[in-house]
C-alpha cells in the first residue's frame, strides 16, 4: 500500500483578489504534492475560499451585494487562478458548502459535550481585517493617536454576549505535544516563536459573534454564529469527510501538513491544535509558516494599488518561469522581494542558459549529427561516472529538503548537477571529439541524455510544463517520470530516435517586456 500524505494551503478570503501572495503558498503546496506523488505517495491537496465572517460580511455590503453573491464571484477567481497556476489540487472546498457547516456544527457539539465551551460576555478589542481580537496590551498608536492591532489594522470595541473556548487550560498540553514533536512547527524560528507564546500564558477566546450574521449558527442558539476561525480552521477535516472518521479521514488526517504564511501561525499551531485535543482528535503532523514577499521593497496594498496579479505574471513571464522564480529566489521561511530584475536574471541566467541550453546544445547536436538518434555510451571515464553518480544521488538530496520544504535546498541541490553537467560539456567538448574521437563523442553525448533526463525528472514538480517538453524530446515514456525510474537499472538506451529539439525555456527581453526564443 502506498504512503499517505495531505497538504493544505490556507483558506483564502474573498473579500479581495488573488494575488502573488496566496499564489505563493499555492505554488509552494502544488511543488511538494507534485514531489510526494512522483515519489510514489498517495496525495491528498486541498485549497478553497474562506467565505464567512465579518470582513466579508463587510465587503458584500459595501459593494451592495447579498454576501453569497460576493462569494460565488470572488471564490471562482481563486478556482480560476489554480487552473490558470497549472495547481493539482484533488479538492477545492468552500466554507458556504453543505459538508462543512455540517463539520463544523460536529465539531462544535464534540467541544460543547466534553465541556470545553462556555457562554459568557465578551468585552474588548476586534480587527475586522485580520478577523482577530487583541488585547489592549497588544495594540498601538496610529498617525492620529487611534487605536491600531499590531499588524496595522484598525480595532474597533466590541462588547456582546459570546461563547468561549477554553484555551487557557490547554497550556500544558500544547507545550507537551511541541516538546513531543519538534517538527510540528517550521521553520525552527517559528517553533521558537509560538513555544514562547504559548509559555507566557493562554487566554480563554471568544468563539461566537451575535451582531451580524454571515457565519455558521452556533447548534442550539442561532443568536450566535460560529467565529470565522473555528469555522475556517475546520475545513481541512471537512474535505476529509469529517464528521466520519473513516475512509479519508483514517487515511490522509494521520499525515496532515498545513502551509500557511507567517501571518496566520497562531491561529494553526495554538488554536487548531487546541480544539482538536478538545475535541479528542489528534492535531496535524506538521505546519510550515513561510515568509512575506514585497513588492520593490514595498509592502502590497490596496490602498498603493501594487499588488501583483499572479494572472499578470504568468502572462508576462510564463508559468514554469514564475514557480521557479518564486521558490528559487528566497530561502523558504525568509521574507522576500519581487522586482523585475530578479525574475529576469533567474529566467535568463539559471533557465534559460544554464539548464536550457545545456539541452539545447546536445539535443540538437544529436540532431545534426547523429540523425537524431540517441548513441549508446562506450566505456566509461571517471569523468562520465562521477557525473552519473551526482545524478543517481540526486533524489535522496531532494527527499531529504522536500520533507523539511527547504525548496530552495532541493533546487540548488538539483543546480550542482547542472552546472556540473555544463563543466563537462565544456571540458568533454563533444564538438572537438567529432573529428578527434567519434566514439568517444557518442559516449558524452549518451552521458548528457542520461544527466538531462535525471535532472528533468526532478524537476517536474517545479516547472512541470517544460519538463514535460524536455521528457519528450528524450523519448522518455510518460509512464517512465517517475522517481523510482532513476536510476541506472532505468536508464536511457542507445538507438533511441529522439524528436526534434525545441527550446524549453525562451530567454526574458526586459526591455521589450517579451520572452524571445
Ligand atoms: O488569512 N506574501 O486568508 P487570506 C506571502 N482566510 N504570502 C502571502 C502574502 C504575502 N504578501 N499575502 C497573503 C486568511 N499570503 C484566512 C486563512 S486558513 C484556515 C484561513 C498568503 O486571504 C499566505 O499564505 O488573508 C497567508 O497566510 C495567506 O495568503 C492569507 O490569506
């Protein structure tokens, strides 16, 4: 039997566009799914639209629209934008849907029988933004001395009657199952962060709203909806099957990994885990909050209108050029920035000259010399075999990264390869051997199809599109892309007739704004 494994991207809210942020994440969980299936896993991928709560209560009212109106709208350009990302989720659910207000409803019951939620009044400061209550300590000053949260938004008081979970005595709990499970939290920085959070003292939280009503009712007291949070957090037992703790929910919750960004860690690594212990359910095996991109040194915002696009950039750039750049360009966890500078000197630099033209060049070499058909390798060299073995150690690198998404680790590990392979090119000058040494010619060249195709196959993940293409072009069978068909036991077998070579990986103009082949 296969292994299991579940990945979820964060809900997102339609109250706004998408944009490169939530393509981000998306991104980022579409690479390790990719990655776990190749390898053999059976995966689950979830991403959908968080639709209730205030904010977008708010948002429908101030464009003049029922709330279900504002959400079927805005919840299909997220669905758009995964098809457009090239995304492979298994599921895209929706907080409006049937199966989940029932999840939710289950859930909520399972905490009121056990005694962990309570009615009382609520007094104190709430972010419609970031859908969060602050404590006073926490706020501060704004230009014009109003009250700000600390992520900037503004608060506003709220007083009215509320349920309560009882947070403050799951304290010992939670540090026991961080202490139990070093890598539930990553990076390490944000185990650090939320371990001493959670040791300086939990607070009990409201979890019911009664002064608007877009939200899911409270079972036995329709005054109250659910607080969006319990509500959204749900959502990844729901697409389970929740509240039927067979079938998928046996198989996939076991090997839950949530991928947020670093702005919504509490809530998935204090709360979450809070509520299902609560609720006698085990937490997930592992949140990984990364960091925030910039634009130009700029935080996006509506209010500057520099918000990116993810429909734009792949326009403009291309979709494998965009994945690439994104998870190549910053250390995943760090924080980045977007310019345009630095997507065209990954796509042209490491893309377009490194890894394309390392193809290009023997593919088409092949082409005009050899008729398009593969040669078979003659003897060995020790330069050939150590080429050969950076490949065939390849995977057990990448694995290694992947299962800590260190995506930026598994690439460069992929890129020693590479540039190692571009060394040899240039030092094995198979253009030279056609006149000095024919055979050995046809052994390099054999070498370069066996390192290209290791190096497509591990590449699939991040710039599916064109390693499909490369694929092709070695007459690598598509039942033949899996990571188990590493390997020399696999390997490529002279007299192959190869297609005609094609570029896969055209270099960016900035100037004229145009990819030119
Ligand atoms: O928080 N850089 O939804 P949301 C990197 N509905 N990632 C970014 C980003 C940026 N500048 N901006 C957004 C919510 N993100 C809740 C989640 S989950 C049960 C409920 C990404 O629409 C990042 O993943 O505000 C962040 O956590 C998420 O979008 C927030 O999306």
């Amino acid at each position: 039997m296969s292994k299991a494994f579940y990945i979820t991207t964060p809900i997102y809210y339609v109250n706004d566009k998408p944009h490169i942020g939530h393509a981000y994440t998306t991104i980022a969980c579409d690479v390790l799914a990719r990655f776990k299936r190749l390898d053999g896993f059976d995966v689950k991928f979830l991403t959908g639209t968080d639709e209730h709560g205030q904010k977008v209560a708010k948002a429908a009212a101030d464009k003049g629209i029922e709330a279900i109106a504002l959400c079927d709208q805005n919840s299909k350009n997220f669905r758009d934008l995964a098809a457009t990302l090239g995304i492979s989720n298994d599921d895209f659910i929706r907080t409006t849907e049937e199966r989940h207000v029932k999840s939710c409803q289950a859930l909520w019951k399972r905490l009121e029988d056990n005694g962990h939620i309570y009615l009382d009044k609520y007094a104190g400061w709430y972010a419609v933004r970031d859908e969060a209550y602050y404590d006073e300590a926490e706020l501060t000053k704004g230009p014009n001395g109003e009250r700000l949260a600390p992520t900037g938004a503004p608060v506003e008081w709220v007083e009215e009657e509320s349920y309560f979970f009882n947070l403050s005595k799951w304290q010992d709990k939670l540090l026991a199952l961080y202490d139990a499970n070093p890598n539930f939290i990553g990076p390490k920085s944000r185990f650090n962060e939320v371990y001493s959070f959670v040791k300086g003292g939990l607070r009990d939280i409201s979890i019911s709203r009664t002064t608007f009503s877009w939200g899911i009712p409270v079972p036995g007291n329709d005054k109250h909806v659910m607080y969006v949070w319990i509500d959204a957090l749900t959502n990844y037992i729901t697409a389970l099957g929740y509240p039927n703790e067979k079938d998928e929910y046996a198989t996939f919750w076991p090997e839950a990994h949530h991928m947020v960004g670093k702005d919504i860690i509490r809530f998935h690594c204090v709360y979450w885990p809070a509520f299902l212990m609560a609720a006698d359910l085990p937490p997930p095996k592992r949140v990984y909050a990364h960091g925030w991109w910039t634009v130009e040194g700029q935080k996006m915002s509506k209010s500057l209108g520099n918000a990116i696009d993810p429909n734009h950039m792949v326009a403009e750039y291309g979709l494998d050029q965009i994945r690439y750049f994104l998870l190549r360009e910053v250390p995943f966890g760090n924080d980045g920035d977007f310019s345009e500078a630095a997507i065209a000197g990954r796509i042209n630099g490491e893309l377009a000259n490194e890894l394309g033209n390392l193809a290009q060049r023997f593919l088409s070499f092949i082409g005009k010399n050899l008729d398009g058909v593969l040669p078979a390798a003659g003897d060995l060299t020790g330069e050939d075999r150590e080429l050969l073995s950076a490949c065939y150690g390849l995977v057990d690198q990448c694995r290694g990264a992947m299962d800590r998404q260190a995506f930026h680790e598994v690439l460069e590990s992929i890129w020693n390869v590479v540039r190692a392979a571009n060394g040899y090119v240039d030092k094995q000058a198979p253009w030279t051997l056609k006149k000095t040494d024919p055979e050995r010619m046809k052994t390099v060249l054999y070498v370069l199809a066996e390192t290209v195709r290791h190096i497509a196959i591990l590449m699939q993940p991040f710039t599916p599109h064109a390693m499909d293409k490369l694929l092709d072009q070695l007459a690598v069978p598509t039942d033949k892309r899996m990571f188990t068909d590493l390997g020399e036991a696999n390997a490529l077998q002279g007299g192959l007739v190869l297609p005609t070579p094609q570029g896969v990986f055209p270099r960016y103009d900035v100037k004229a704004g145009k990819g030119t082949a």
